[in-house]
C-alpha cells in the first residue's frame, strides 16, 4: 500500500451521536475523521448513535477525508450491531478498539468487509502489534495511549519516554507490513507549544499522522506531519543531481555536500509524492 497516496497528518475524532459536531465536520481541514461509537458515546446513546452516524455519512459532504467509523469491542452488547451497521454506512474503514490479536480482527472481518483499523492500547497489543500489523484487511493503527498508560500506570512526560517502547514496537510492525500507523492524541488542546513537540516527535519517528480531540489542533498537526518548502526544494535538487550523475556513469551525486544515492532519491520521491496528495486535498 502506497501511504502517499491519502495522507493522514490530522485525525479527527468525532462523536458519532452529536449531529452539530458531525456537520461541522465537514468544513474542517483534517486529513481523516474517526466517527466514535465508543468512547464519546454514552450507553443509552449508542443504538441511536448508528442511526445518527450512518445518517451523516449518508448525506456526505466529507469531500476527500477518510472517514472511519470506530466501533465498540466485539466482547461488548454493543459491537457485533455496530460492526453489521458500519458495514453499510458510507465509509472508508472500521476501528476496532483495544485490539491484541489477529484473532479479534478475524472476528471483525467476519462480519465485514470494509478495510480494518486496529487501536493498539494495551500491553498485550504491544507485544503482538507485528502479528496484527500483519492482519491481511488491516490497512491502519491508531495509537491509544491514554489507556495505554493507565494499562502500563505510568506517568506523564513531556519527552513520552515511558511510552518509547509501545510506540516504536507498533511503529516497526507498521513499516514492515505497509500499514498507515497515527500518533495517540494531546490531551491539552489550548497548549500549542506542547502539541507541537508532540506532533514533531512523532513525525521524526516516523508516525504518518496523529489522532485529535479538538478542531483547534488541527493547523499544527497538518503542518508538522507535511513536508517542508526546504524538504520540497532539497528533494527535487536530489533527484536531479542524482539524474544528471547517472547520465555521466556515475552512482552517486553530491547535493549540499552530501552523497545522494539511490535510497535518497527513493526519499526524496516519497516526499514529492506526499506534498503532491496533500495538495490534492485542497483541490
């Protein structure tokens, strides 16, 4: 799978049960939406929630955005309905919540067959994110990482240090199975010096994107997770050096007085290619 081909710099999560926030959905500039059944909706809202949601989605207007609609756990009263429902709404893929196994995605798939989403949240799900990553109708991961701390009773850091291990065991089971991998949310949606070094960590890591729980965070994470004017222009001086040193018979080019190589070229390709599809959003 191609991730430059969609981008995923800001994920959205909307309450599948409130009709103002869904339409105001519509007009903002997120790359992606994560329709909530779960979390943002409370029990007695949830049956009517599906009727709420698939009714939206129905009527459209999410333009070029992934839409994918997050269930509830299929061990829940709640997730097979919501499973069947999401199945027939308009939309791109399921969320399945807390996730630890192939297995629980196999349950998934049996009762649908849009594209998979995984949460991964919990310490069992980090130590079997490759098995899962290499689900064949998994095409995402979504980071949980505030269950993901209560699970693992650990305390907030402003460098995430005590979350470096979960993050990099799903962000290694990603890459290797092609699958689009977000960063879990900021929790203080009015500290935009704090979200930003959030989104920029998770970006130099190597996530595609990451999760949000207010509109108001939307600008920042769609900045850092697209490339620069500096990485475009780099980008496009690598590929050309580079073809101007195979005309010579030469292997390698030197830009900036580093050595570009067939891999470089490769990156540098792979940035164009992101910065073309994020422009392509806006059309």
């Amino acid at each position: 799978m191609d991730l430059t081909l969609r981008p995923y710099r800001s994920v959205l999560y909307i309450p599948g049960s409130k009709d103002r926030a869904l339409d105001k959905a519509r007009g903002l500039p997120v790359d992606a939406i994560i329709f909530d059944l779960e979390d943002a909706v409370s029990p007695g809202e949830k049956p009517a929630a599906r009727e709420t949601l698939a009714a939206a989605l129905a009527q459209g207007g999410y333009g070029k955005r992934s839409k994918i609609v997050r269930i509830n756990g299929l061990e829940t009263e709640w997730g097979e309905a919501d499973a069947k429902a999401a199945n027939d709404m308009d939309c791109d893929a399921v969320l399945l919540p807390k996730v630890e196994s192939p297995e629980q995605l196999d349950a998934l798939a049996r009762l649908t067959d849009k594209p998979l989403w995984a949460m991964m949240e919990t310490p069992k799900g980090m130590l079997n994110a490759a098995a899962i990553g290499a689900h064949p109708q998994l095409m995402g991961m979504v980071m949980g990482t505030n269950d993901l701390a209560k699970e693992l009773n650990s305390r907030f850091r402003a460098d995430r240090l005590p979350m470096m291990a979960s993050l990099g065991l799903c962000l290694l089971a990603a890459k290797a199975t092609g699958c689009v991998i977000v960063d879990g949310v900021y929790n203080a949606f009015k500290d935009d010096a704090g979200l930003k070094a959030e989104c920029d960590q998770g970006r130099d890591m190597g996530f595609d994107g990451k999760t949000l729980i207010h509109p108001a965070q939307v600008e920042i994470a769609n900045a850092a997770f697209a490339p620069t004017e500096a990485e475009v222009e780099l980008a496009k001086r690598q590929i050309a050096a580079f073809e101007e040193a195979e005309k010579a018979g030469q292997g390698v080019a030197v830009v900036d007085g580093k050595i570009v190589e067939n891999l470089h070229v490769a990156t540098a390709q792979s940035v164009l290619a992101k910065a073309e599809a994020i422009a392509a959003l806006g059309e």
